[in-house]
C-alpha cells in the first residue's frame, strides 16, 4: 500500500518517499518501531504525503494499517526520533506475499475506515477498488519481485529536516535489517514522473532500476532494487 512517501507498494498507490532525506546528528535515533509510534508515523505519513491515496483515506486507515506492519512477524519498521520527537520512519516487511496474505485476514478491520475515506473523496474510489482487487488476487502492479527480495514499503521524512541525510540514514539501517532477516534483496516503487530528486536518491543509495510500469490510474511507476550482499 505504500506511498514511498510512501506506503505498501505491494498494493501500490503513494510512492515511497519523499524520501529526500532529513536531518541527522548525533542526538538523533534510529530505532525499531513500538506501539506507541503508530500515531505519530500516521501522523508524519500524512504530513509527508498530503493529498495522497493513503493519507486521503484518513488518520483511521493509516493507524491500522501501520499496525499491521507492526504485528506482522518479518517486519522492517524503524523510526528516527530526536529528543522524543519523530522525525522520520522506514517501513517494509521481509516476504512481501506473506504480509499481503496478513493484510487480507484483516480486511474487515480495515473496511470501516476504507469506507469512511472513500466517502470523504469520492473521486479516490475507482483506484482503491482496483488496488483492493490486486491486493487480493495476489497480483503486481507490474513488475516482478525477486524472490527473498524484502519490501521497502513506505519511507517518510518529516518536511521540516529534509535534506539532512535522515531519509539516506534509515533506507541503510532498513537495508541492514533486511539482509540480517535474510534477504537477498530490497526493492520498492516511486513515481518515475516529475520526481527526479527521489529516483536520484534511490540510484545513488546503490539502488537500479529494473522496469518502468503504468499503475492504477494511469500514474507512470519506476521499480527499483538493491542487491543485499
């Protein structure tokens, strides 16, 4: 669902990041994400990308849906805080086909604030249905995904700090733990128009690009992977 600025690309709407970075030093954290972070990544997810799928199907869906990246056993989820404050998070899963089939055992928990977005704007409900059916057919957008690759679903920076190296921080710390779970690789998706900064990002973090692919709704998709040695 990602918007890589993320979210989970496996059911692919927002593209990960607006991942251009953000502010580091040395009383910033990286660290693996808890429960109590879930309202704040919501809340960053949002702020980082306003206008949208994800974040137009509102606060509700987001929480729930970081939830079950949270409770999903081959998570990847880190959050970058400074003195208490989150600024930024990488979010993803080992075996993405495994997380899908999770996220299908929790559809009716999703439902009411799937509902509750699309009648907020209307106009987003042609692309959740098509994006619900992929999730649930076990389909890709298209591409396809190397298998042992991990998932770099969502990545977000809060806008305030990008720039600062936060954004290439947490895309390594994710990489390290998704080769420490035993993956082979990382892929991901983000918008390959009017996008330049982010697809720069991702080639000089080592990342190639392996198709360009029309999504839901006509949006043009770079696919990108980093082999993990």
């Amino acid at each position: 669902m990602g918007d890589t600025g993320l979210t989970a690309p496996s059911s692919g709407t927002d593209p990960p990041a607006e991942a251009v970075s953000s502010g580091t030093g040395a009383d910033v954290g990286v660290r693996q994400a808890r429960a109590e972070d879930i309202r704040g990544v919501a809340h960053l997810h949002a702020e980082a990308f306003e206008g949208f799928i994800l974040t137009q199907l509102g606060q509700a869906f987001l929480r729930r849906y970081y939830a079950a990246v949270l409770e999903y056993p081959l998570r990847l989820f880190l959050v970058a805080e400074r003195h208490g404050r989150l600024l930024g998070f990488a979010a993803g899963f080992a075996e993405p086909e495994a997380f899908s089939r999770s996220l299908k055992r929790r559809a009716i928990r999703l439902l009411p604030s799937i509902v509750a977005g699309v009648l907020t704007h209307p106009r987003i409900l042609g692309i959740v249905s098509q994006n619900a059916l992929g999730v649930f057919r076990g389909r890709h957008a298209g591409y396809e995904p190397t298998a042992g690759d991990a998932e770099l679903a969502s990545l977000a920076v809060a806008p305030g700090v990008q720039g600062r190296g936060l954004g290439r921080l947490l895309v390594r710390r994710f990489a390290d733990d998704a080769r420490r779970s035993g993956s082979t690789g990382v892929h991901l998706s983000t918008d390959a128009d009017d996008n330049e900064r982010v697809n720069r990002f991702y080639t000089s973090l080592g990342f190639s690009l392996e198709t360009t692919y029309t999504a839901t709704g006509g949006r043009r998709r770079n696919h990108y992977r980093l082999p993990l040695k």
